[in-house]
C-alpha cells in the first residue's frame, strides 16, 4: 500500500515538472500599447505596437497561441493562404527582439500567431512584440477623433486586455482650387519654370496641403510602399490649355517655402536645405490615375550652401481635357504641423473664351480595397475631400479668400403637364471680399426628379442664375427641391426652396383644313405660284407654317380660320399637293388639294380704268381706253392670253406678265373695243396651259360708257 502512494506522488511530481507548472510562479503578460494617431481616411494604417511584458519561473518553456482582434478589418498584406506577409510577432528573452518565426493568419478583423515557443530566461521577464499591424480606419468614419482598441485573447494569461493601439484623426486638412478654376487667355513663358512662370503672369491658382496631425505627412519607410502622396486631378480643362506644376515643394518650415502668391504671401520659389527633416514634396513622374507607382522628378543639385532650389516645373499631362499630378512626401518633422503651397498654372492662348476647369485633391494612393490583400499598396486611402486647413493656418477671414454672398427672387412656377422650359426665379451670386469665387450651383429634388436645371451651372465671381424648369411627364401635382450654390467651405454655401406646381395638361384644338381656293374670288382652281386661301379652324398661333407635299410656303396673312399665302411655284408641273398646317404644336391632317397648270383668277375689284382709277358702274371706262386687270393663278414670265369683253372674244392684250413689285399678282392690259354697247359687261380672261388647253377666269363686271 505504502508503495502505491510513492509511485502516485512520483507521478503527479513528473507531470508538474513536464508541464512547467508552478503553482508559486504562474507565467502572465501584461499588456500594453503606444498608440498612433492614424489617418481616418487611411485603408491600411499602421496601428501601434502592443507589448507583452511576461513573466514566469525562470527555464520555464512556454508554447501558445495569441489572437488580436481590432473593432475594423486588418488590412496587412497576406500570401495566397491568407498569412501576413508584414506583421510580426517577436520575442525579447533579454538580447533584443528576435522573429518567433510564426506568421498570423489574417481572417477580416483578428490576425492569429500559434505554435510560438520561448523559454523564461533568468530574469523571470520576457516580452513579445507585434508590430506593423494594420487596419482599415476609415470603417469609423471621418470623425475628427476616434480611438481604436486591440483585444487579444489566445493559451497565455493576459492582463490589459483590450488596449489603445490608435487614435484616427483627418490627416489631410487643405485650401484646394475648389471645384472650378476659372481658365482664360493666359501666357506660357518660352523657356519653363517657376521662375518664369510667375514673371510671365500666367494665371495661378494654390492649392495648400496641411497636416491635421503632426507626423500625418510621412516618408517612405521600410514597412510601407511610399510616402504619404497627394493626387491632384483636374477635368473640364478647355481644348488647348496646358497645366503647369512645381518638380518639387518646399514646405512650410523650409529655408523659403514655395508659394504661389495667392495666400497672403509673395509669389516664391522654394529653397530647401539638402538633408534637413523639413517638409518636402516631390514630384512623382508616371503614376497611375490611382497615385500609385512612378518614379521622382529629378531634382537640382544643391548649391554650394547646400540648399537646393526648386525652380523646376513641368506640364500635366491631358487626355480629352482631363488629367492629375501626384506629389509624395520625401522628408517631414515628426513633431511639427507642417503645411506646403502647391501652385497650379493654367495658360490658355490669347482670345480664347473663358472656360472654367475642375479641380479636386485627396490623400494618395487612392484605392477600395478595406481589406488584406496580396497587392493593394501600403500606405492606401479612400477619395474623399479635405476639409478647410484655414482655421489650422489662422487665416479663415484673410482678404484673399472669396466670400459668397447669394440673393434669390423666390423660386416657384406653375407650368401645365408636358409643358415647355421656363424661368422659375433668378438668382444672383457676388462676391463679397476678395479673391476668385469659383461656384456651383446644384438641385436636391424632395419629390419627382430631373426637372430643374441652370442656364450656367457653374463659374466664377459675380454672376447672374436662371433657375429653369421643365415638367417633362411629371403627373399634375407640387414638387419641391433645394437649389445649393456651393463655393467651397471658406466662401460658404447657400440654399433655397425651389416649387414647380404642375397644372393638368392644356388640351391643344385641333387644326383642321376644309378647304383651299385662290386669294382672287375664292372658286377652288390654284395653281403653283398663285395666291391662296386656306379654310379651316384652329389656324392661328404663335408659330404657324403650311407646306404643300413638304415645300413651305409664303405666309400673307394667319387668322383662325383663313391663311392666304402664296402657293410655292417649286409645284410646277404636278398635278396635286398634300397641305399640311401647324399651329404651335398642333398639325393638321394632309389636306389633297388640286393644281392646275394655270389657273387665272380676277381680284374684285381688281380692274382699273386707263386713268388707273377704280372701274365700277359709277365710274366706268371710255370705249376704245385701255382697262388694266389685277389677277393670280398666271405665271409671272407670262403666258399666251385673251380677253372677252362682252360678246367679243379673242383680244389680244397689249401687256400680260407679273404685276410690278406685287408678289404673286400678275396684270393684263387690253385696249376696250371702240364699237361695243356702252353697258355693264362681263370680262373674261382665258390662259393656254399645257397640251393646248385653255383655262379660264370667272366673269369680272365691267362698267363701259361711250
């Protein structure tokens, strides 16, 4: 019995020692961070170190697994199975961190390191370390300040947990060209640079970048791609413009920083000393439209103080009047806010309209990969825009910064359904302080959509706006929209009401043709070129035309339910015509309307006596004078013609052809027999038309006398 107890006691003596198991001295870790503050745009920022500081009976040998888990995705970049190809988990046994050689197993937001092994040394303290943990902090949003907590879990004993690793700040606050540039006739100096460029005038708009945090702007180092870069993209650039931009910028900080000399500062080109940890920017030649990739612009050797000059600047490409430049940060102070001035040349040739350009600028590489990846660049941000670095600068109510100032005449209209554009109100936009007021105007529909536009939906400085509607296939009903005229967050934006009041649709009259005679005595026999009547109801309006088979013709006169015009002589030699009206927007139906070769038609009163007075039975016309006889329906070039003056047919005229300065009128002269019966008469007058056939006017009364 005694020996069963000794061989149990040895047993449970063994397995403890196997095991590492003290009960006096059990191995915890404490943990702990120094967090960053990391970028809120930031899709792959870097998070603080956490520590492990373990501790343990001395030779212990520790095997474990540890997980950390992050409130966002973690954005490291992985292998094809899904392991970290950058954050590290390291051992410190007292002679300096050494790799535990277990890569973490990234899954969407907790990264895992198993299987490490270390042994307690002497001291009874060891640490372990990840780094280079990174993570989507822009899932938070872009709030000014948001902390972000690891919390680790996993074999060992944690104390600590969960920990700070960040705190997200907006790290690019800036002044950019807003969301138009103004481009008019503008110089290119013949030979390039910022020296001349400045020298030459040719028209310059800033664009500042700032840190909203210091330590925001950072240099290449060996755990990321590049440096913190700037994309700056422009559109809209009007045909035959260049844009202009430095090789390199010097920062705020810098011997003399580059600046474009809108932002209260003169006009400068940057001095910076070679090797010093000031702001500097450089230009980043054959990136890609995300920012990333390329290669520096090559930058001037220093002189013999060892300050380079930054003189250097160099076109943007444009394809179809789009394009961008990317900057990316070489050197920055950690410690200091630093801001730099961008400045961007727009030339444009002499007599050219004005044009206006867009502009827009956010943290680069720009990318929407929020997630671990094999390829997605280190560092990677989303597009957004920065907000305003004028309170950071001090200079939010500085006299070279615009200011909107915005009066509107109420903004409403009542249009029927399927109505044309009108005028809903006008707005009128003035610039209050100083500088360029580049504007938008824009429409937020509370209610239908697409029915508001702008006669000029963007420019820049004083400007007046028409706000027009169009109710399109909008049902009868009130809509409502806010019209924004935005300049930018310093010249502010402001809005207003806009009511569109659709009435049910106005029922259009139909137009309808009855009929078609001569202009003369109404019978229904026209003839291509002569004068016409056209019969019928709903006629008239603004905008009335008749075409005979597609061939406008000359208006004289429109009423509603009578237009006289002249038949188009193009018809001659057909048989037949379809005569169409329009009113406005209304047609008629084709109406067939007969032609004649000729058709002589006599005006009433239409004859004139040889003394040109009106012939009538009061006033009648002497036997053996000559009457003139006003008709349509006879081609002005004339024709073969005869008149019959009571019984006596056959007379020859002494004149028949078109009507002196009277269009579509022609005259016939003839000469009154001397031997007639002094007495009211019928007067005849008859055209040869095609194959010899005569075509002849009704009976005009005549009035003779001896």
């Amino acid at each position: 019995m005694q020996s069963n107890f000794y061989r149990f006691f040895g047993v449970i003596l063994f397995l403890a020692f196997s095991l590492g198991i003290y009960a006096q001295k059990p191995t915890t870790c404490a943990v702990s961070a120094a967090p960053y503050i990391v970028h809120s745009e930031g899709l792959a920022e870097r998070m603080g170190d956490i520590i492990l500081q373990c501790t343990g009976a001395p030779g212990a040998s520790v095997t474990g697994s540890l997980n950390v888990s992050l409130p966002i995705s973690i954005t490291n970049n992985i292998n094809a199975s899904g392991y970290s190809t950058d954050a590290s988990l390291s051992v410190n046994t007292g002679s300096g961190n050494v790799p535990s050689g277990v890569a973490g197993l990234v899954t969407n937001q907790s990264i895992s390191f198993s299987g490490f092994q270390f042994t307690i040394p002497a001291s009874g303290v060891a640490s372990l370390v990840i780094d280079d943990l990174r993570a989507n902090v822009n899932q938070l949003g872009l709030q000014q300040t948001s902390q972000i907590f690891a919390y680790l879990g996993g074999t060992l004993a944690l104390q600590g947990s969960p920990v700070a690793v960040a705190i997200a700040q907006r790290g690019l606050l800036a002044t950019n060209m807003d969301s138009a540039v103004t481009c008019t006739g503008s110089p290119t100096p013949s030979s390039l640079n910022l020296s001349n460029l400045f020298a030459a005038k040719t028209s310059e708009q800033t664009t500042r970048v700032t840190e909203g945090f210091p330590s925001s702007f950072q240099p290449k180092d060996p755990t990321s791609d590049t440096g913190t870069r700037f994309l700056l993209s422009y559109s809209n650039v009007p045909a035959g413009a260049a844009i202009y931009v430095p090789d390199a910028v010097a920062g705020s900080d810098a011997i003399v920083p580059t600046a474009g000399g809108d932002l209260g500062t003169p006009a400068s080109v940057g001095q910076y000393a070679a090797g010093s940890q000031t702001l500097l920017l450089v230009r980043v030649l054959n990136a890609d439209a995300t920012g990333s990739g390329g290669a520096f612009a090559t930058l001037p050797a220093p002189n013999a103080s060892g300050v380079l000059l930054l003189n250097g600047a160099n076109p943007v490409p444009l394809t179809d009047g789009a394009g961008y430049a990317v900057y990316e940060v070489v050197a920055a102070s950690p410690s200091v806010t630093e801001s730099a001035q961008i400045p961007n040349f727009f030339a444009i040739a002499p007599n050219t309209p004005p044009a206006t350009a867009n502009g827009s600028l956010s943290l680069a590489p720009v990318s929407t990969v929020g997630s671990a990846s094999t390829t997605a660049p280190i560092p990677r941000f989303v597009a957004v825009t920065p907000p305003s670095d004028c309170t950071a600068e001090g200079d939010c109510n500085a006299s070279y910064y615009p200011q909107l100032q915005v009066t509107a005449t109420p903004l409403q209209a009542t249009v029927a359904a399927g109505g044309k554009l009108v005028g809903a109100g006008l707005i009128t936009i003035t610039d209050a302080r100083g500088g360029v007021l580049d504007w938008s105007a824009s429409v937020t529909y509370t209610s239908g959509a697409g029915w508001a536009s702008f006669s000029q939906a963007f420019g820049v400085d004083n400007a007046q706006v028409i706000v027009l509607v169009e109710p399109g296939t909008l049902a009868p009903g009130t809509y409502q929209a806010t019209v924004l005229i935005d300049a930018g967050p310093i010249a502010g934006s402001q809005s207003f009401p806009l009511t569109l009041t659709v009435t049910p649709a106005v029922q259009t009259p139909s137009v309808v043709v009855t009929g078609i005679t001569n202009a003369a005595d109404f019978h229904p026999d026209v003839a291509p070129g002569s004068l016409a009547a056209v019969w019928g109801s709903n006629l008239a309006g603004q905008n009335v035309s008749v075409t005979f088979n597609g061939i406008a013709a000359k208006l004289l006169y429109t009423g509603a339910q009578q237009i006289n015009l002249q038949i188009p002589a193009a018809l001659g030699g057909q048989t037949s015509a379809k005569v169409v009206v329009t009113a406005d927007s209304a047609a008629s139906a084709p109406f067939t309307v007969p032609l004649a070769a000729v058709a002589p038609a006599i005006f009433t009163p239409g004859v004139l006596n040889q003394d040109n007075t009106v012939n009538s039975s009061a006033n009648p016309a002497t036997l053996g004078s000559v009457l003139q006889i006003f008709l349509t329906g006879m081609p002005d070039s004339g024709a073969i013609a005869t008149v019959t003056i009571q019984n006596r047919g056959g007379l020859v005229p002494l004149y028949a052809g078109a009507a002196p300065g009277l269009l579509g009128l022609q005259q016939v002269n003839v000469a009154v027999p001397a031997d007639l019966n002094a007495t009211a008469s019928n007067l005849t007058i008859c055209l040869m038309g095609a194959a010899n056939q005569q075509y002849c006017s009704q009976p005009e009364s005549i009035a003779l006398k001896p």
